[in-house]
C-alpha cells in the first residue's frame, strides 16, 4: 500500500464521498467515535471492579489437595 502516491489515495477518498456523501460519512464517524468511546469506558470499568476482588480463593479441602476453586460473581448491567 506504500506504492501509491497521494494522487491515487485522492482519488479514492473523492469516489467514497460521491458514493456515500458527505452526511453519511460524517454520521459514520459519530458512531464510529461514540462505540470507541463505549469500548474504552467498559474496559476501564471492567479493570477497576476486577481489582477490587481476589482472582482465585482457595477453600477447605481444596486447600490441603493444592487444587483452587475460583470465585465468580455475575453482575448485570443496566
């Protein structure tokens, strides 16, 4: 991709705007903008309540054996 010449990528961002128009394009990059956005929040989210709780907890018998039990709550989100 490294071959083309600005001239040729021009070309192409000319025909994606006569194709889709310029309306379009510009709803295209709200979403696009407003699910990264989402994405990032989840993610930040998601790491600060996995740090709040152990990973694994060993139990009872299972500590004597070796083996561990891992602890799982399922929230919903609203």
């Amino acid at each position: 991709m490294g071959s083309f010449s600005i001239w040729h990528w021009l070309i192409v961002l000319l025909i994606v705007v006569m194709v889709f128009g310029t309306k379009k394009l510009k709803n295209m990059g709200g979403d696009l903008g407003s699910a990264v956005k989402g994405f990032k929040d989840g993610m930040k989210d998601g790491s600060s309540s996995a740090d709040d709780k152990p990973a694994a907890q060993v139990t009872g018998s299972a500590a004597e054996t070796g083996k561990t039990t891992i602890d799982v709550e399922a929230k919903q989100k609203l």
